[in-house]
C-alpha cells in the first residue's frame, strides 16, 4: 500500500484517524498497531509474521539487555538474530548459488546446487497454508528499515540511553509504525519514547500533518513521477544512438527525481505522524549540497 494510492488517501487514512479520535487514550496504542500490521502486511500476510517474530524476539533481548548491560552475549545475539534476518532474506537465493558454484568449480559437485527459489515441489504440503522456501527470497519490504531501528532500540538500552520497554505492544508500535515502515526515516527509540506513552491529537497538529503530507505528495505526484517517466525513456535507448545532449536531460531528470521521491517521502512521513501526534526529527536537509557524508 503506498502513501499516494487512492486506497491510503480515501480508505485506510480516514479510517486510522477515525478510531485515534474515538477510541480512548489508553487503546490508542493498540489501535495504531493494529492498523499498522494491516499496512504492512496489505497482500502480502507473510511478511507480518516476519516482523512479528522480529518483534517479540527483540523485545526479549531488549528485557535481557537491560539486566546485563556490560554482558557480551546478549549484544551478540542481538547482532546473529538481526543481521541474520536480513541475511537470510535478502541474501540466501544468492548464497547458495554462490556456494554451488564455487563447490562445482572445486569439483566437490558434478552439478551446481538449485537456488532455493528453484526448491518448491508443485505437491509442497504446507502450500497456501504456512509459508513455502520460496518465502525465503522473497524480500519483505522494509525489513532493512524495521530490523536497524529494532538494534537500534537495543543499543540505545546497552549504552543506557534507554530503559527496556516492557510493554510488547508499545514497542511493536515503535518497530512498526506504518508512517515511518517502508522507507524511513529510522527513527531513533529516544526520540519518540515519551510520545508513545504520552501524546496529544489536537487539531492544529492535524492540521500542520495534513499540510506536510500534501507538500509531500505533490512532490511525488507532480515531480517526481513524470520525471522518472523522462528518465527511464531516456535510460532504454541504447547506448550507441543515444545523444550526448539526450543522455544529460536523462541524468538531470533522473537527479531531480529521487531527490523529489526521497523528499517527498520524507515530507508525507512526518506529516502522517504529526497527524498522529509524533514528532519525527528532520532528517533529509539539502542533501546534494552537503559538505561530507556525515553532514
């Protein structure tokens, strides 16, 4: 589901602010969750299992962090547990026909091994009830976004920057807040703690939220995209019959576009979560004008 589709703009936009001004302060949370698993998991329910797991598996690490602080194994397993779910899912296909290929040129194998995507009989017996191999190439959207922002929860609280939540539910909404899910920006635990607990929707920040979110969604729709339309014109002629002075107007506008793409992005983001009654951090302030990759 994107920000700029007809079905968030007319359906489920409404129908989130709908149940944050009806229900009471203390079901907000759950509401926002909720609501949140639905967005991510839009027609596609497995992906919600894996953040799930990443959920609950990293609000016990954060409850085993916060006991021992100074201990080594529960960084350790914080960094095996996330970086391996990005491993796993956006590397695994790759790794194993690596694997066949180096064992096949070693002459460990007569045959290279089939990558897991190849893997899935047509009789499998779990299929279209839990998952398939297949789901293990097949990239949840956002992971990268979700799994730093949870070990950066989990830092925070080794360093001390941080208690542990032990509210599952609100740390699942920390994790998996729909504005800031799919693209960013992480958001740092520090930054929003107390508004997960303790925000206010009033309607001048509604009304701030919807101005940002509009800025941003003209940015995408009115620049953005038929920028992109030009560019990716421009990037299928071939190269040999491509004009020096075409091929500058395909890299300007292909310049242009993500810049308007990340901005505009980063305008509906924070505009949503305004709306919502977070205050998400500026984070993308002129960036082709910046002076070193820290700044």
């Amino acid at each position: 589901m994107l920000f700029s589709s007809t079905l968030f703009l007319f359906l489920f936009l409404p129908w989130v602010m709908v149940g944050q001004g009806l229900l009471p302060r203390r079901l907000r949370n759950v509401w926002l969750l909720l609501t949140s698993l639905v967005f991510y998991g839009w027609g596609e329910p497995f992906v919600v299992a894996v953040m799930l797991v990443s959920v609950l598996v990293n609000w016990l690490l954060g409850l085993w962090i916060g006991r021992t602080p100074q201990a080594r194994l529960p960084l350790l397993a914080c960094l095996v547990f996330n970086l391996g779910l990005l491993v796993v899912f956006k590397y695994a296909d790759w790794l194993v026909g690596a694997t066949s290929d180096v064992l096949v040129a070693l002459g460990a194998l007569q045959a290279g091994l089939p990558r897991i995507s190849a893997l899935v009989p047509g009789d499998w017996p779990l299929h279209g009830l839990l998952f398939t191999p297949q789901d293990l190439v097949r990239l949840p959207i956002g992971i990268s976004f979700f799994t730093f922002q949870a070990m950066s929860y989990l830092l925070d609280v080794r360093r001390g920057a941080v208690t542990a939540q032990k509210n599952p539910i609100d740390l699942a909404l920390y994790i998996s807040l729909f504005p800031q899910l799919i693209a960013g920006p992480i958001v740092r635990y520090a930054d929003i703690q107390e508004q997960i607990g303790r925000r206010t929707i009033d309607v001048a920040g509604i009304a701030l939220g919807i101005r940002r979110f509009v800025l941003g969604l003209g940015k995408k729709m009115l620049i953005a995209n038929p920028l992109a339309e030009i560019a990716d014109a421009v990037f299928a002629i071939p190269g040999e019959s491509l004009p020096t002075s075409v091929a500058w107007l395909g890299i300007v506008c292909y310049t242009a576009q993500i810049y308007f793409d990340f901005s505009g992005y980063s305008d509906m983001a924070i505009g949503l979560g305004r709306m919502l009654g977070f205050r998400f951090l500026e984070n993308f302030s002129h960036p082709y004008v910046a002076r070193s990759i820290t700044e």
